[in-house]
C-alpha cells in the first residue's frame, strides 16, 4: 500500500538533483543512504523497523564523505526473527551542497539543530507550471543553512532526535521530501526519477535511452 499522492506527470516542470549524487537512474543503490542490515534505509516507502514505519521522504547519500575513524553503538533489528542487537558501525561526516530543486520561495527556515526532527532546514514553496497550484519541498539535516541563488546550504546530521543523529552518524543523508498544500507527500524517489535535469538532461529516460546512457553512447 501506498500512502503517496499521485504526482502530476504531465507537468513541465525542470527541476536539478538536490545534491552532487545523481545516480538515482543508473546506479540507485549509491543514491540512498542505507545501513549494513537494512539497503533500503533511505528509500522512501515502508522501508524503517522492518517495514512498519512509513518514510515519506528520502534519504540522498552523500558522495564527498569523510570517514571519522569513530564508531558509535546502535541497536539494528535482525527482520527475520525481530531479534535486536547491538553494533558499533564507523561514523562519517558529510560534505555535499544542498540546491532547491526548482526556484522558489523560502517559507520555512530553521537555523536550530534541535528545534525540529529535521534539524537545520528549509522548506520551500513552489508552483507547478501548468496547473499553478502550489507544492513544497523540504530539505532535513542540514549542517549549515546559506541561501545563495538555488543553492541553500550543507548536508549535515542535525535533528533534535538524539536517536536520528546517531542513525545519520553511521548513514549521512540529505532528507529530502516533496508535498502539497495538504501536507500529502508525493514519492520523492518518483518526482526526481521524472523532472529532474543533470547536465542539462532530463531523467525522464526510455529503457533504450538508459542502456545507450550505461554503455556511454548516448546523451
Ligand atoms: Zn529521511
């Protein structure tokens, strides 16, 4: 079951990658933040606690990262037999620049790493092309909130969550989410796979056009 909206494919809307990690289409498994017992981690959907807690956004892995050498403890659930156990997994600090998908109006921006689940971030408000209505995008975690043009600041690892701020110390993420005026989310996962352009490319590939891109002879 779904509890994502419909997403208005027949608008015209371009919209870039949130981050420098643009592999959502041709390599997907570098694009979501994952943990070592659970690869969907990052994936929005029913992919936390075994399948019983919904993520409505999702979680874009960051592609310059530095190891810290540390590790810190946390408690992974073995799915199958919904056995806990203790782990202590390496930490990392990311780097990545944040954009705003597609130009828009900053409604909400929150400079206080515990003030809110998502920590440092920003929400803006954007209008599809055709239909004018309005829809939001959100970008959670960040490190360092600096509005200049698209850009809008640093991944980071921030939530008033002590719990999620261990989660993001073994598995760096951008928190990134997409909604309407109701606050219904659309798939994230599917609203990038659609609109967004890299190097001036749309994301929106044929099966074709998507080997020709593997084998490096098309566009
Ligand atoms: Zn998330």
């Amino acid at each position: 079951m779904s509890v994502f909206i419909p997403l208005p494919s027949d608008e015209p809307l371009r919209a870039i990658w949130p981050t420098p990690n643009h592999n959502l289409i041709v390599a997907s498994e570098k694009f979501f933040a994952r943990t070592r017992v659970n690869p969907d981690y990052g994936k929005p959907g029913w992919t936390r606690d075994c399948g019983r807690r919904f993520h409505r956004g999702c979680d874009i892995a960051p592609i310059n990262v530095t190891p810290t050498g540390k590790t810190t403890r946390v408690i992974f659930t073995d799915c199958a037999t919904q056995t806990d156990f203790e782990s202590d997994e390496p930490t990392f600090i990311p780097h990545d620049e944040v954009f705003a998908v597609c130009p828009g109006k900053v409604i909400e921006l929150v400079t206080g790493e515990t003030l809110s689940d998502f920590g440092k971030h920003v929400v803006l408000e954007h209008r599809w092309p055709r239909s004018g209505e309005k829809f939001y995008t959100l970008y959670g975690h960040l490190s360092e909130v600096a509005i200049n043009g698209q850009r809008l600041g640093k991944m980071g690892q921030t939530s008033r969550s002590a719990d999620a701020r261990n989660w993001m110390q073994i598995a760096p993420h951008l928190h990134f989410e997409v909604h309407n005026t109701s606050g219904a989310a659309y798939n994230p996962d599917d609203f990038l796979r659609h609109f967004c352009f890299a190097g001036g490319h749309s994301c929106r590939r044929t099966q074709d056009e998507l080997v020709r891109f593997q084998r490096g002879d098309g566009t």
